[in-house]
C-alpha cells in the first residue's frame, strides 16, 4: 500500500512541476503578451535564464521569424516538421517561431496556444517583429 500512495504522490509532483513550468516564462511580439506552452527541457530553462531579453527578428522563407539570442544554450535537436505557432532553437543561438510549417533538425522550445493560423499570420508575417522573453 505505501507503494500505491508513493507512486501516486510522485506521479502528481511531476505532472504539478511540469504545469507549473508553462507558466513561468512570457512572451510579448512587438508589445503584444503571447500565450505559449512551454517546453520542459534544458533549453527553455537555459532561455528563462536569459531573461529578460529582447530579440529583433526577421522574416525568413515566408514562413518564419528568425533572430539571434545572443549566445549559445543548450540544444537537443531532432528532424521535426513544425507547424504554426511553434517556437524552436535553431543552432542553439538563434530562436524562430513558426506562422507556416518547415522540416529541419531543431529543439522544441514551446507552442504558441490560443491563437488560429491567420492570427499568427497577422503577428508574425511582417519584415521585421521585436520578442520580448520575460520570467517570473
């Protein structure tokens, strides 16, 4: 029985602390908040470490936004095809956030939530956006 009731307290402590997580890190794209699902993983915690930051951002392949954090973090890449509203760490120095879809080896950082793809179109599919990266 203390096993059943030990198993069950870890299991709600892991699901509590990765909820928790989601929320401890903000994005704003050219003042607007942003709501996103973060990722738990040695990247996103490395990027909350930056914080706060600002990151200019460029348009690229008409897809994307991609701009220089700074400095290197740690990355964990994988071939994925993202779709809109994916936030990911490119060379593990540049973070791009996704208003179309692409496949390339990149680290999930998070998931914008909330918003539909003409929405993030509307957000993201200009020249240039300023991300602003906050932690609580």
């Amino acid at each position: 029985m203390r096993g059943i009731i030990f198993i069950a307290v870890m299991v709600m402590t892991l699901a509590f602390a990765s909820e928790a997580f989601c929320g401890e890190m903000e994005i704003m794209i050219d003042g607007v908040n942003i709501p996103v699902e973060w990722e738990n993983n040695e990247s996103v915690k490395a990027l909350k470490n930056l914080a706060p930051l600002t990151v200019e951002m460029s348009a690229y392949g008409g897809f994307e936004q991609v701009g220089r954090i700074g400095r290197n973090i740690p990355r964990k890449d994988s071939q994925i095809t993202t779709k809109p509203g994916d936030i990911v760490l490119y060379s593990g120095n540049q973070i791009v956030i996704f208003h179309g879809s692409n496949s390339w080896a990149y680290t999930r950082l998070g998931k914008i939530i909330g918003k539909s793809h003409s929405e993030l179109s509307e957000i993201l599919d200009k020249p240039e956006v300023t991300l602003t990266i906050s932690a609580e």
